[in-house]
C-alpha cells in the first residue's frame, strides 16, 4: 500500500463520521436535498435532450432532415446523427471528467447543464432540409455533438455528488435517485410528444415537432439557478484538504506528490456492466419505437408505452437502489442482466403480433429492466469501483465508451440488420449478445457496497 493508501486509511474513519455530522445538521439537511434536486433537475435536462432527440427520430426527423430516402434507410439516417450525440460524449467526459477531479464536482455540474440546454433549445430553431438543402443536418449533427459533450460528464457527475453525500448504509437508494433524473427526463419528452403528435401531420412536419426543444430551456434555466447553490460533497472537500496537506509534506521533504496506479480493470468492468445496460436500454426505448412504427403500428402505442414504463420507473428505480443496499451491487445486477438475456428472443417474437396490449407491454417491461432496474444500481457500483482521485473521470470515460459501443449506436446498428436482414431475429440476437456481456462482467467485477469513498485505490 502507498503512502498516500495509508493516509487515506488512517483518516476513513474520521473523514466517513465528518460527513454523517454534516447529514445530521440543519444546514447539512438543507445541502443534501438541495443537491439532490439540483441533481434531479440536471439529469432530467440531459435525458429531456436524448429522449427528445430519440423519439423524433423515430417519429419525424427522416421527414424533415432526410425526405425522399425509404422508410427503412430514412430511420438508419435519423439514428445515425443520434449516434454522433454518443461519439462527442466520452470527449467530454474525459476533458470535464478531469477539471471536475481537480476544481471539484459543482462546477462541472453548473457548466454541463447550461450547454445542454442551450444546445436542445437550437436544435428546435434549426431549418429544414427544404430551406437550406444538406445544412440542414449538418446543422443537426453540430447540434449533437454539443449535447454530447455536456452530457458526457452529467450524469456520471451526477452519481458522484448523489454518492459522496449519502449516508453509507443508503448509499445505492441515495445514488439511484441519478435514474428518477434520467427517468423524469424520459417522462417529460415522452409526454410532451403525446401531446404533440396530436396536430395534424403537416402540422407537426411543418412546425409542431420544435415544440418540444423549445419549452426544454424552461427546465435548463431552473437547473442552472439551483446548481449554482450547491456545496462541493463532503469527500471531495476531505480530500482536497488531505492533498494540500500531504503536497506541503512532500514539498518540504523535497519529494513529489505519487499517483495512484492501476484503474485499467475497474475500468473495463464498468464498461462490461454498462455495455449490458446501455444497449438494451436504448434499444427498448429508442429503436423499438420506430421499429413497431415501420411494421404498421400506429405511432402513439410505443410512445404511450414509454410513458407508462416511466410512470413506473419512479418505483422501480429506488427499489433496485434499496436492492443493492441490501443484497449487494454485484448480485442484483447480475439478476436483471440474466432477465434481459432470457428476454430478448421472446420479445422480438412477440412484437410480430402487432397487437396493441402485446407491444405495449413488451416495451414496458424491457425497460422497466433495462432502462430502469439495472440503471438504479448502476449509480452506486460505478462510483464505488473508482478512488477518489480520478473517480469522476475514470468512471465518466468507462460510461460513455460503453456508450458508444452500446446504446449511442444501438439503434442504428439495429436499424442496419434490419435493411439488411429482414427479420427480427439477428435483432434479437443483438440485444442478446449485449445483455450477456453485463451478465458476464458481473463475475469479474467486486462487491462495492459500503466501500469508503474517501479511498483514492480502486475497489479492485
């Protein structure tokens, strides 16, 4: 163990009592909740702006950014400028992951949200491709990768602050709070779309389908209003004041200050567990969508599915949180990656019916597992895998790579073995392959719950 192992050994105890004192205040109190739903709020911009952009995917952009092009190959282009959003988020995560390890978590949080929201504000202004020819998506796609950036570093920014400021023994509950954000964000867009697929269709091709970007400043304003009030957590704050005291050691000893080695394996297992949510998470909620829309299912069923799966997710995501407390992080996630592997093939059958209840309910329940369980516990595990000094960073670059390599092209990589195949059968295959590869990353990954967050080692 190294020197600074052992400092930060020496003082758990001590620093883990500071921040149960600091829960138990009044002012604390008041900190803790106001993180919480500066927190929320943020979460929501970011999945308000990605649920948003997914939906009109699947419903209108292939008519408005890509006309003329098949149905099939006009949805393989709108879910290909989706994947661009996921390409610009492991930048992000690792340039902002990086300021927030050193200037703390509040900042990062601040900025990430105001790009967002700015970022899904221009993309209800952008012009068509009748008005401006091949601008049109070049414009969406610059639109994207600014939303990307942002996003990179929010939610796993997000699940920090949540962990570093929850009690011990409420830490996956607390933490899994991330998803009622990201949750809150899918409920919102999904029913703003409900409302407006309500116009006539040249309505909502000639001006309906800006709505939803536009009314979505509203949410970015107030979060930036209540960010700007929150306190740096307090792990963050014990460690900053650990280094300038070990750096003041160091210097007078004429010694420099020594990194923590090692981080490589917690994080390839953070990219197998998020591989195995990401992908079958975005596929149930995204491609899913268009998908049961190109076999003649009428618009408003899988978007009402979505908003139903949401409606319970503010259930079904604190539970799994309780779960993980009680049970474990790394049993539970097995549990719900073991349920999606069993999933996939008879979903896809199913959705061959064309029926109204079958659909409804087989989107509902993929992401009430995907989108929703699994995500609950995700929060908690991620931050505990990493010590404290590259946490933000590390865990933030592991999410978003697996991003890319999962849900960012998810629906697009779906979308080509559907043109080239024709059958359900190598999708299903897919988000099967996906769902194993959580399954089988749990057996290397360790058991984190209640590990001591001041610690700068990996869990490993």
């Amino acid at each position: 163990m190294n020197q600074r192992s052992r400092s930060n050994s020496e003082l758990s105890d001590q620093q883990e009592q500071a921040a149960d004192v600091n829960f138990r205040t009044k002012e604390g109190r008041k900190s803790f909740w106001t993180n919480i739903v500066a927190v929320w709020l943020g979460t929501t911009m970011e999945y308000v702006d990605f649920a948003l952009y997914g939906l009109a995917s699947g419903l209108v952009f292939g008519d408005i950014f890509f006309p003329g092009q098949t149905p099939v190959i006009a949805l393989l282009s709108s879910f290909a400028t989706y994947a661009v959003g996921f390409l610009a988020r492991p930048v992000g995560a690792f340039v902002l992951g990086k300021i927030g390890d050193k200037r703390g978590r509040k900042f990062i949080m601040v900025f990430t949200v105001m790009l967002m929201g700015l970022s899904t504000t221009a993309l209800g202004l952008l012009p068509t491709y009748q008005m401006v020819g091949i601008l049109s998506p070049i414009l969406l796609i610059l639109c994207r990768v600014c939303q990307g950036f942002g996003a990179g570093a929010e939610l796993s920014g997000g699940a920090v602050m949540l962990a570093e400021y929850s009690p011990v023994n409420h830490r996956g509950l607390v933490s899994s709070l991330i998803g009622i954000g990201s949750n809150s964000g899918t409920l919102l867009a999904s029913a703003v779309w409900l409302l407006v697929l309500l116009l006539p269709h040249d309505s909502l091709i000639a001006w309906g389908w800006r709505i939803p970007f536009l009314v979505s400043i509203l949410i970015a304003l107030f979060a930036v209003y209540l960010r700007r009030s929150m306190q740096e957590t307090p792990a963050f704050r014990s460690y900053q004041a650990n280094r300038k005291k070990e750096e003041a050691i160091l210097a007078a000893a004429g010694k420099q200050e020594k990194k923590s080695e090692g981080g490589w394996k917690a994080f390839f297992i953070m990219l197998g567990l998020r591989i195995g949510e990401n992908g079958p998470s975005y596929l149930s909620q995204s491609f899913l969508i268009g998908y049961v829309v190109t076999l003649g299912v009428s618009k408003s069923v899988p978007t009402t599915a979505v908003l139903i799966a949401s409606l319970l997710g503010f259930l079904i995501i604190p539970f799994s949180g309780w779960l993980s407390d009680r049970f474990g992080r790394r049993i539970v996630y097995r549990v719900f990656c073991l349920l999606l592997v069993l999933y996939a093939f008879p979903a896809f059958a199913l959705l061959q019916s064309k029926n109204t209840i079958v659909v409804s309910l087989v989107i509902i329940v993929g992401m009430g597992v995907a989108s929703l369980g699994i995500f609950g516990v995700q929060a908690a595990y991620g931050v505990e895998l990493f010590g404290i000094q590259h946490r933000y960073s590390r865990m933030a670059v592991a999410k978003e790579l697996g991003s890319i390599l999962s849900g960012g092209t998810a629906p697009m990589v779906a979308s080509a073995l559907l043109a080239a195949f024709s059958s359900w059968v190598p999708l299903a295959a897919y988000y099967c392959l996906m769902a194993a590869i959580g399954l089988v990353t749990t057996f290397f990954a360790p058991e984190t719950r209640g590990r001591d967050l001041t610690l700068v080692d990996d869990a490993i």
